[in-house]
C-alpha cells in the first residue's frame, strides 16, 4: 500500500469554500477519501493526512477552488537562485530571445 506523499513532503490541500459550487467531481476523483460534501454541498478536506498529493482534484475543480502545494515537486522544478533568465537562439539566425 503506498504511503501518503503528506506524510512525507508537507503536501497540503485547501479548498476555497467560497468558491466552491459543490459539483462534487473532487470528492468523486479521489481515491483516498481526501475530499467530501458537507451539508451545504461545498467540499471539505475531511482527512486531509491521507492526500498523495496526485492533483486530479485540482486540476478537475471547474472552480478553481481547489489547490494541493507540493513543495518537493515545486522544489525539484526551481532554477538556480541567482538566475533571472537563460539565452536561446530562435530561428537560427543568431536571434536572441529571453526564456
């Protein structure tokens, strides 16, 4: 059984109540029971502790009213520090341009 990415990388879900218009497609999507309805149909992070941190409920929420941070995936994607930009050449005719 594969452990809970949160246990392990501080991965957090939050959910914007006032955005959510209760579709219930987050809570149908994870497969950990992460996220459920409440009486008002708006979607809560119930057991937040068991979130893999997958990204199918943000990703899916028509909303927008959902958002996992996952600081090791954010991490391993950062550039150097004192980095600004890097130079490509476009076109091959010895065109500049700011990546």
């Amino acid at each position: 059984m594969a452990r809970a990415a949160s246990n392990f990388d501080d991965n957090k879900i939050m959910v914007k109540k006032q955005w959510c218009k209760g579709c219930g497609i987050c809570a149908a999507l994870c497969g950990n029971s992460v996220l459920l309805l409440d009486a008002r149909s708006r979607a809560v992070a119930a057991k937040p502790s068991a979130c893999t941190g997958c990204g199918k409920c943000e990703d899916h929420c028509p909303e927008l009213a959902i958002t996992v941070n996952r600081p090791a995936i954010r991490a391993k994607f950062a550039t150097h520090p004192g980095a600004t930009h890097r130079t490509v050449e476009v076109g091959g005719y010895g065109e500049a341009a700011r990546a």
